[in-house]
C-alpha cells in the first residue's frame, strides 16, 4: 500500500534529523576537490619547496574541476544553478541587513556570496590560464603569481565572510557544505532542494572524461609530479632526434 506523502515527508525528516537537502554531492566534491587543489599549488609554489613537482598536476586538476563547475552551473541540482543566485537585485538589501547586523538567512546562496563564487572562478581561471601560458614559456610570470596571491587574499575574505556570517545567523555554512544539509527549525516550511537528474550526472561525467583527456592531449604528464616543461622538452627533444634520423635516411 503506497504511503501518502505527507507521511514519506516526515519519516525522511526524522531520519535526517529534522533537515533539509540544499547543496547537492557533486556540488560539495568540487568545492572541496578545488580547495585541497588551490592548496596544493599555493604550498607547491616556490620551486625548492619538497612537493613543487606537483604544482601543474595540481594546477590541471583544478581546471579540470573549473570546467565542471560552469558545466554544472547549468545541470546541476537546483542552489548549485548560475540562474538559482546570480540575482543582483537582491544585493542592496543584504548589504543594508549586513550593515544592522542582523542579516536574513538564506536557503542557498546569499547575493554577496554569490557574487563571491563568480568573482573566485573567474579569478581562478585567470590563474589557471596564466600558469599555462608560463609552463609553455611565456613571460607571464609576474603577472601568474599576482593573481595568484590575489586569489588568495580572495579565499581569505571569503572565508572571513563564512565564519561572519556563520556568526551573525547562527547557522554553520560550512558545515553544510560538508553535509548538504540545513536545519529546517532555521528555515521553516523548507522543501529539500532538487537534486540533478541522471542525464546532468553522465554529462557532467562526459565533460570531465573529455576534459581530462583534452589535458592529456596538451600535457601528457600534466596529472602526474614534474618539473615546469619537462614533458614539452622531452618531446621537443623526441621530435629532433626523429628529424635527424629522417635526414640520415634521406642521405
């Protein structure tokens, strides 16, 4: 006998502990897969450090992961959506709350953390495509490390802006982002988000199978620890010796 729903509903509550669904898995695997990434590379930096070998492998993975967000910001569950927070209107009005001090809680994103998560993939490709241009011998160099410490800065306000507004609503976001869950006593009459179908996970797993293999195509050792240029030399290397052996054949 099927159970009605209003029953379903609050057996999954109690399971759930009186929570609701809001960032969907994949969302929070990125978010976290991206900070361990970002982390790598900024430790991996200086190029006497123990683990700078693994500056580009960290730098793809992070693009690879960048390509999946803005992948997901269209099929994704329903608060990892551009068109779920990307709502200026609202900016104003959170901006007045913040300034009493008492700003409202959000279910997903709020304006100013929304407007945080475009300004970080955006300034996170920047330092992705700039480190690209330096492996493959630009002179970008200069400009590579000043986003990149201006990425940091940014990671650094957005997590004093987390820990704030953690404070100011009584809510632990990060935590959130861990489990995807919030509590419906915050935010009653609360429905769990809509979570992505099985078409948006397979696409978003054929962006990312191609994705990699696009790397791999550019930068055959782009996921494994080397030194900046190693592959690129070895096969210029590779591909003069194939010359040569082209000319003796020709003699």
């Amino acid at each position: 006998m099927k159970m009605p729903k209003e029953t379903v509903m609050l057996m999954a509550r109690s399971v759930h502990g009186d929570t609701f669904t809001v960032w969907d898995a994949p969302l929070r695997l990125f978010h976290w897969l991206l900070v361990a990434a970002i982390a790598v590379a900024f430790l991996s930096s200086e190029g006497d450090n123990p683990i700078a070998a693994w500056h580009i492998a960290a730098g793809w993975i992070a693009a690879v992961l960048l390509v999946f967000r803005l992948v997901w910001g269209f099929i994704g569950g329903e608060h990892a959506r551009f068109a779920n927070f990307l709502r200026p209107s609202g900016l104003f009005s959170h901006i007045r709350e913040l300034m009493t001090g008492h700003p409202e809680r959000t279910i997903g994103h709020n304006p100013l953390g929304a407007l945080a998560v475009v300004v970080l993939l955006i300034v996170t490709g920047a330092v992705l495509w700039t480190g690209i241009r330096v492996d493959a011998g630009q002179p970008d160099e200069d400009l590579h490390e000043t986003l990149a410490y201006g990425l940091l800065a940014l990671i650094a306000i957005h997590v004093a802006a987390v820990v704030l507004m953690s404070v100011l609503t009584r809510e632990n976001l990060a935590r959130a982002m861990v489990t995807g869950r919030k509590s419906l006593a915050q935010h009653p009459g609360a429905r769990d988000a809509r979570g992505p179908g099985a078409m948006a996970l397979l696409l978003a797993a054929a962006v990312i199978v191609a994705t990699t293999f696009g790397v791999l195509r550019y930068d055959p050792a782009a996921f494994v620890p080397h030194a900046p240029g190693d592959a690129k030399e070895g096969h210029e290397i590779e591909g003069k010796a194939v010359d040569r052996g082209g000319d003796v054949d020709r003699d």
